[in-house]
C-alpha cells in the first residue's frame, strides 16, 4: 500500500512499493477535466532525504530567488514544511 502525505498547498508526495514519487499539484486548464486538480510527478526517489533534496532542487530552479541567502531561506522554509507534513502523517 502507498502513502499520501500533503506537503503544504502546492505538493503531494505518494509512493509505490519500491519508491517515494513528489508531485505538484495542478488544476487542468481544459478538456472534459477542466478545473480539476491533478497530480504531476515532478521525479522517483528510492529514499526519502532524496526526495526532499528533489523537491528543494525542483522548487528553486521554478523560482526567482537571486540572492544565496534568500535560497538558503527559501531551503530551510521547505525542508521544515517536510519535515512537518511527515510527523503530522506519522
């Protein structure tokens, strides 16, 4: 049996019996689904401090962060959000 634990608004994480697979939630713009929310697999991690790394990298290529301290904020606020979806799904 997979999990599926909420990582703040924007992400999913879910697996299968040999990996962790991040995802991010989307809303289909058009077509019969139009409006509803599906989940777009952002990668497969067979760890999970390997995800979380995944998704941080995911994240900030996708942003306009320009400083590094502004990334290593933006690193810390992710990782805390983590670590905080997981123990709530514990």
């Amino acid at each position: 049996m997979g999990i599926r634990i909420e990582v703040g608004d924007k992400w999913v994480i879910t697996s299968d019996q040999y990996q962790f697979i991040p995802n991010e939630k989307k809303v289909a713009q058009s077509g019969k689904k139009t409006g509803e929310e599906w989940l777009d697999t952002i990668g497969y991690y067979p760890k999970m401090n390997q995800l979380i790394s995944g998704l941080i990298h995911h994240h900030i290529q996708q942003s306009s962060i320009t400083t590094l301290d502004a990334m290593a904020a933006e690193i810390e606020r992710i990782g805390e959000m983590c670590a905080s979806s997981i123990k709530v799904a514990e």
